[in-house]
C-alpha cells in the first residue's frame, strides 16, 4: 500500500529532474565563493524576488535565525507573532544564540499583527529598556491556516517599521504558495521588507535548502552569521542543483496543491464530526468534535493502518498539508479512510 503522507510538505522527496541535476552539478568550495551552482542559485534567488543578493543556507530555521543575528546584536528585542514559527518552533535560537529578545504580539488568525500592537510593543529610549530593532513576519502563516499576507498588509507594516527605524524580516518559508493563492508576483510580497527566506525543501520539493536575500550589505553580513552557526558548506553544489531546478519548475504548479487542499476541506466538511479551518493554500486543519467519539490519536493511528499520515497537533487541531506528491486519487483515498475511521 503507497503510503499518503500529508504530515507536512517538507516531506517532498526530490524529482529525477533535480537527482540527475545534482549528479551532475559542477562544484566549489561555496566558503571561497567557488561553487558555480550555489552562486547561480543565490543569483536566481534574489533576481527572481527583485533582492540585490541571496545566500543559499541550510535550513528555514537557520535562515531565519541568521537574518535575526544580523539585524539585531546581543540584548536588542524583535517583534515576533505569538503564533510564529520563529518564536515557537525554533528552540528560541534568537534568545539563545543571539542574546535577542523575542517580543510576542498576537497574531490574528489570518496571521496577521495588528499594527497597532506592533506600535504599541515599539520601545521609547529609555535605560530599562532593550532597543526595539525588528518586526517578523510570516508569510504564509503556518499556525494561522497557512494563510497568505497582502502586498499591502506588508508594505503597511514595513513603512510603519521604517518610519521608527526598525527593519523587518519575512519569514517567507512558503511565499511563493502566497504568491500563487494570491495571484501575484513574489515579488510584490517582499519588496518593502529588508530580509526574506525562503524554503527550497517544502513545496518546491527540493531536498535541502533555504535561501536568505537581501541588499548586499545585509547579505555580507548574513555570510558571516552563517559561517559562525556552522552554515559554510563548501560543495553545496549538489545541493544547490536541485534548487535550482526547484526554481525554474516547482513555483508555477503550486496552485494544484492548494486546489487539492480546497477539495480535501470540501470533502472533510461533508463528514458529520469534522470541523474543517478556512483553506486558502497547501495547509489545512481540522479537528473533530466529541460526538464522534474518536480520541485525536485513535484518528492518527486509525489513518496510519489506512496508510494515511498526518499530524495531530495542539488542542485536538489536525494538519494536513498537500504537496507536489500528493494526486487527486490520493485525496479521495484519504476521505474514504477518515469516513471509515469516523464511522
Ligand atoms: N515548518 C515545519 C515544522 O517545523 C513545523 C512544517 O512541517 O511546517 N518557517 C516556517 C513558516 C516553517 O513552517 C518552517 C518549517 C520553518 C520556518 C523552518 O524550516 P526548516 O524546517 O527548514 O528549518
């Protein structure tokens, strides 16, 4: 039995397109700036989201945590969403590598921050205070429904941050889903921010990989956060290779993910008990009310014998999450196998 795994599009295994990529890729030593592929990913990069420059890191994690050491120093404080991958999945890595206090403002459930309480948590100058440098935001938002945010929405944040010199970073791990369940540009979704990564190894089916873009300055300095954490690769190349094929064939299908996602909830709606989220891109959560009288791991391990995975998550919410590996067949398998559990 194929096993249908929808606990998260990280899962993606790359396509023979990107393995005989990375058979083939010539490479360098990426610390001396050799690798041929790493510079012309971390080129594509930052051309294709209108960035003066892009440097290719290991991780989403990491790129975010290099983004944050470069913006802020030891004891400044960045404005996070309370619902951000940044303060809740990444082992508080800005607190305890970088001296950097998060600062938690709510995040609304379309994953925005108000602006009023990103002013509001904006520190006066004041000896008791850490100095404010830097507003996070996450696009698109994976605790909040995997919901894109607006070029306008980021364009009022990155002013308001402006206009009280702070910068601001975009945790864009799925920007182009936004950019696709959008109906934009990439571009138009980062242009005011100062910082953005992005995520080769979800969606995009790459791998590995992350890339980081920014101007050039913020970029020289992110080369030398990333050296620090570990993050110098030297023959990435290999790596790079399937991001690059990444780029130039995964961004423009992510639409049929998000149409798969749409007909999943659709499908999910119609079974009594299931509570299905507002869908608009690859994730969806959903829970089960207590009528139907299934603990949420008797679900889990009823879809596992079914071959299905997906991921019981806090407060009895499930995710699931479509990706490039994921068919029409497959979604129908899936209902079949909860109405059986839930029966
Ligand atoms: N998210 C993973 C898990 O860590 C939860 C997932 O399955 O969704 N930003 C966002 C918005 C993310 O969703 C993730 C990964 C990251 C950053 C970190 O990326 P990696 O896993 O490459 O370090």
């Amino acid at each position: 039995m194929r096993v249908i795994d929808l606990r998260s599009d990280t899962v993606t295994h790359p396509t023979p397109e990107m393995r005989e990529a990375m058979y083939r890729a010539e490479v360098g030593d990426d610390v001396f700036r050799e690798d041929p592929t790493v510079n012309r990913l971390e080129e594509m990069a930052a051309e294709r989201l209108g960035r003066e420059a892009g440097l290719f890191v290991a991780s989403g994690t990491m790129g975010n945590l290099v983004a944050l050491l470069t913006h802020c120093g030891r004891g400044d404080e960045a404005i996070v969403g309370d619902r951000s991958h940044t303060f809740l999945f990444e082992q508080g890595g800005m607190a305890a590598l970088g001296g950097i206090t998060p600062r938690p403002v709510p995040n609304q459930p379309d994953g925005t921050l108000r602006l009023t309480d990103i002013e509001e948590a904006i520190r006066e100058d004041n000896v008791h205070f850490p100095r404010t440098r830097l507003v996070c935001l996450e696009n698109t938002h994976n605790m909040c429904n995997g919901t894109p945010l607006t070029p306008e929405y980021t364009a009022q944040v990155a002013r308001l941050a402006h206009a009280r010199g702070l910068r601001v970073h975009l945790d864009g791990a799925r920007i182009f889903n936004a950019a696709a369940a959008l109906g934009v540009d990439v571009r138009e979704l980062v242009q005011e921010v100062d910082s953005v990564m992005f995520c080769l190894s979800k969606g995009l089916c790459a791998p590995v990989g992350s890339l980081l873009c920014g101007d050039t300055d913020f970029i020289a300095g992110a080369r030398r956060a990333r050296k620090v954490v570990g993050g110098g690769m030297r023959q990435a190349g290999v790596l790079a290779a399937a991001g690059i094929v990444a780029l130039e064939r995964m961004t423009d299908r992510l639409a049929e993910d998000h149409a798969r996602a749409r007909r999943l909830a659709e499908g999910l709606a119609q079974i009594s008990g299931v509570e299905v989220a507002p869908v608009s891109t690859n994730i969806l959560y959903f829970s089960i009310t207590d009528e139907v009288g299934r603990t949420p791991e008797e679900l889990v391990d009823g879809l596992m014998e079914r071959g299905v995975l997906l991921l019981g998550r806090e407060n009895g919410r499930f995710r699931a999450v479509t990706h490039y590996w994921i068919t029409d067949e497959d979604i129908d398998r899936v209902l079949r196998a909860m109405e059986e559990v839930l029966a």
